[in-house]
C-alpha cells in the first residue's frame, strides 16, 4: 500500500479539523482535495503567464497559448489519447457527454434508432442521450444490472441486437465502484456498428487508462475527481470522428471565418473550445496529472482496492449492514445501508466525527431503484486515505447503531 | 477505535420519540376521501413524501402521508399529521410558520406548547443542512393548501 500519511502531508486542506476532530474525507467519488503542487501551478500562472490564449501577438499570449496546449498534450499522455487535437477541454464529463450527445449524437440519430445505456449510469451519462432520444423520435435502452452490481452481458447482448447508434456506459460505477469491462464491452458494440461512449469520470482518477487499448470511440473525464481543479476535464476522442462532427458551441475561437449570415469553423480541438477557455483549470489538471504520474496510477489502484476491502471486511463485522456491489472487479468505493437508519443519518453521525462521506442516490436514481433503497451511504477512498481511515469509518458507524439501538451505547 | 460516548448535539437530534414516529409512522398511508395532495421532493437527497387532507368547510378533518425519507422527514410528517387533525386551515399555516421558526432556531417557538412532540425536533435547528428535512411535510401542507 501507498503511505498515505506522507501523501497527505501534500493536501492543505486535510490538515483541517472537523467539529473538533481530523479531517476523514471519504468523499473522494464526489471530488477530490487538491495538493500543494495543483494550487502552486495555478498561482504561478496566475503570477506570470495570465493572457487570452491562441489569439495575442504578443509574447505573454504565446506563453499562456503554450501552457494551455501543453496541458493538453499532458492529458493525451495520460490517457493515451489518439492525438493531443483529439482532446477537447470541457468543463468536465457531463459537458464532454452533452458535447457528444449535442453534436455527434444530433448528426447521427434519427427516428427510430437506438441509444444504450445502462442503469448504473450516472445521470450525466442518461439525461444527455434521454433529451437527445426524446428530440429525435429514438428509443432509449437501459441494459440491465446484475444482483451484485454488474452490467448484465446477456441484456446487454440483446440491447445490440437493434443494432443502436451510440453505446455508452461508465467504466467505473460512482455508486458502486463496479469495474466494467470496457474493452470487451466496446468490443461487442462496434461489432454491431455502434459508437462507444465512455464516462470515464470515476476510472481516470484511479485506475490506468489507456482509451486506445480501450478501444472506445469518445471518452469523458472530469479534473476535479483527480485533483485538478473544478470546472476543469475533458472529452477525449477519435479525431476522424471529431472532424466530422457539426460543432457544439458558437462563438469566438470556434470558427474560421464569419461572414453576415454564416460562417466556417476551426480545426479540432478549437472548433469545441468556444470562448475563452479555462486555462487556469487546464494547467492545475495538468499539475495533477503529474502529481498522479508521480505516485503511479496502478499503485493507486492497488491502493485503493486494498482500502475497499479492507472496508467492506469492517463493514460486514457489523450486523445490520449492507454492502452493495460485486466484491471483485471493484474500485475504491463502498456503497452500503446499515439497518433502518437512513444515509442521511448515518452522513450527520459520521460528521460530528469529522468523517465526510456521501449519503443519498448518486445521481443513479434509476440504480437505487434496482437495488430497491431509496438512497445508500458511500464511503469512497484515495491515494491520501489510510487504513486509520477505515478504523474510523467503523468506529463511526458503531455511533450511529448505538444511536438506532443496533448496538448497546 | 473512538469510543467515547455520542456528543449530546446528536443525542438530542436522534431521541427516543423521534425514532419511535421514525419506526412507527403514524397516519402514513392514504384517503379514500382526499379533498387535497400534494407530492413534493428534495431532488438533491431524494427525500419524498405525499401529502393528503380531508377538509370539510376550513378544518383540516384528516392528514395522512407516504414517502421515504430520513428519520427527520418521516418523524417531522409523522407528528405534522397528528398535530393537523381537527386544525383549521389559518391555524395550520400558523402552526407551519412555528415550524419553520423553530428550524431557525427560535428558542420561544422551540417552546410553544402548540407544536406538541414536534418541539422534539428543536434540536434539528443544530443541524442547517438538515433543517430542510424537517420543513419538507410542512412545505408540502402549505402546497397542499395553497393549491
């Protein structure tokens, strides 16, 4: 395992105390707190390279253009993106979606075609191609869930029998840390001619990707949940596809040339990217990834599968709870309801203990109402959590069944 | 592991007779004869409840309620409900208008006698982001009426 401890030590805010106690985040699915090194890189553009990007003469313009493109090129690295123009910054996975879903999908869906999704989407990943659906007279699939938490293969073997447009899916579930298997998944769907879209959101930050081994068609990742800064992410795509499309945004930076009453657009990426970008959002991601590169994205998830067994090994000691999910093939979150006491609850109990985590549907309505709980508690973990983490958790937990009367106070 | 004792903010969020409305809901279910309903939801927690009234002339005869939601919500919907029967409807909304003082931690509505077992909730006020638990039945009595 990582040492979380000495990684901690380069988060600021986690030095913080929380009513009275250390800060526990657990939170990490929702976002993620910044080191040092992310909040330094902002600063110092903001210090000394500050200019619009892509349009000045002068020499502060060009340094600012260059750090914004660079943070590009980091982020292709990263993901092993078919080329740096085949990653448009976005403000984070549900505009990279939207931006799929607006341009691609509006081109190329017509009535009576299919979309698929499946029910552990996140709604960022089910409303965009539910209004797309709802425009254009075609039918939405959601492929169902097996009982402990996986995309159901023969569902979803029948869903591509309709041969559908667009395939999306998450790679890693947020409410249940499940690890899809994507490359087979994007497999069996560009079998049937569909295009892959893959919410990346909660993959990205902790697990190694590669989205050409993947073998997907469009990728959304969001900053914030790897930290970088919030509003900062990215829609990671196949250029030829990109190229193709009808742009998202008008405006400037956008186009080519403007005449009264039309105008030509700019080459990919810039051709996505209009107004003024977030370039203070795309260099601190960039200093994140390099944070991330630092430790080692496969360490990281060696960490945190660790930290979620190790969890759910706790958890399970307790009577009365539930974990929810498979128990292999999972990433650092652990969803889970302890008797009748509602997360919301067991989020207030665990705060007075300084212990933040996530109580509610997590943006998955249609999933809790598969897993027939009208909300879940979530403890989800990253490089900076520990096993002393853990121990609090439960201890947390023994509170609020002392509190409920599960356990003798 | 900490083991010391819950601190007494969150003992008195989760005392015995809000567990008891919590576990043993009264008047949760349905009217055959409902003269008003409402359905409201926190979209943010999923919190959800419906809210139905028999009234004849002004006066609230019956309230009852379904829906999930935390111990807060159900306890708050639970009490609301005995305390409406036979309320008129003036006498309701000012009860609702207590209701929200009290989650805003006024100490003189924390000890009107009219809210009833509801004043077990006072320690809600404690608890911003909660507050909104113990106002939605409310915030669906005073729809409900208004609509």
């Amino acid at each position: 395992m990582l040492d979380a401890a000495r990684l901690r030590a380069d988060f600021p805010l986690l030095r913080q105390r929380e009513n009275g106690h250390p800060l526990v985040y657990l939170d990490n699915a929702a976002t993620t707190q910044k080191p040092q090194s992310v909040l330094d890189a902002i600063t110092e553009y903001y210090r000394t390279t500050n200019a619009n990007v892509h349009r000045g003469a002068y020499d502060l313009a060009i340094r600012a253009t260059e750090a914004y493109e660079a943070a590009r090129a980091k982020l292709a690295g990263f993901v092993n993106a078919w080329a740096p123009e085949g990653v448009v910054f976005t403000r984070g996975t549900t505009e990279a979606i939207n931006l799929v879903a607006g341009a691609y999908g509006r081109a190329h869906v017509r009535a009576g075609d299919s979309v698929v999704v499946t029910a552990m989407d996140h709604h960022s990943n089910l409303v965009p191609w539910q209004m797309l659906c709802q425009e254009k007279g075609a039918t939405l699939r959601m492929v169902e869930i097996t009982e402990d938490g996986r995309i159901d293969l023969s569902d979803y073997g029948r869903a591509l029998e309709r041969r559908p447009k667009i395939v999306a899916f998450p790679y890693v579930s947020n409410a249940l840390g499940t690890v899809n298997p994507a490359a087979q998944l994007a497999r069996l769907a560009h079998a049937v001619g569909a295009v892959v879209v893959v919410d990346g959101a909660q993959s990205t930050p902790h697990l190694r990707v590669d989205v050409q081994a993947l073998d997907c068609d469009f990728y959304a990742l969001s900053g914030h949940k790897m930290l970088g800064p919030m509003g900062s992410g990215a829609l990671v795509a196949r250029p030829e596809l990109l190229d193709a499309m009808p742009p998202y945004h008008g405006g400037g930076e956008m186009i080519s040339r403007v005449w009264d009453d039309h105008s030509t657009y700019n080459t990919i990426p810039h051709k996505f990217e209009a107004g003024t970008p977030n370039v203070e959002g795309a260099v601190g991601l960039a200093a994140a990834i390099a944070y991330l590169e630092g430790v080692g994205p496969e360490r990281i998830a060696e960490h945190e599968q660790a930290l979620a067994a190790a969890a759910i090994e706790r958890l399970a000691q307790i009577e009365g709870v539930t974990v929810y999910g498979p128990r292999d093939h999972r990433a650092g979150v652990v969803s889970f309801t302890y008797g009748d006491i509602h997360p919301h609850d067991i989020a207030t109990i665990l705060d007075q203990d300084g212990i933040c985590i996530r109580a509610g549907h997590h943006c998955a309505q249609p999933l809790m109402r598969r897993l027939n709980v009208p909300a879940t508690a979530r403890a989800s973990f990253y490089l900076y959590n520990g096993l002393d983490d853990v121990d609090v958790l439960a201890g947390g937990l023994v509170k609020a069944g002392a509190l409920f009367g599960y356990v003798p106070a | 592991m900490d083991t010391s004792p819950p601190d007494p903010q969150l003992s008195a969020l989760y005392q015995e007779l809000i567990l008891d409305h919590y576990r043993r809901p009264r008047n949760k279910g349905t009217l055959d004869d409902a003269t008003h309903s409402v359905s409201l939801n926190n979209p943010l927690c999923g919190d959800e409840i419906d809210l139905q009234l028999r009234v004849d002339g002004d006066v609230i005869k019956e309230a009852r309620f379904i829906g999930r939601g935390c111990s807060i919500t159900q306890a708050a919907a639970s009490m609301m409900t005995q305390l409406l029967k036979d309320r008129s409807i003036p006498h309701a909304l000012a009860l609702a208008d207590r209701m929200s003082a009290m989650m805003h931690g006024d100490e003189a509505a924390a000890r009107d006698k009219a809210l009833g077992e509801l004043r077990a909730l006072a320690g809600v006020s404690k608890f911003p982001v909660r507050v909104k638990c113990a106002l939605l039945p409310w915030n669906a009595l005073t729809d409900a009426i208004k609509a």
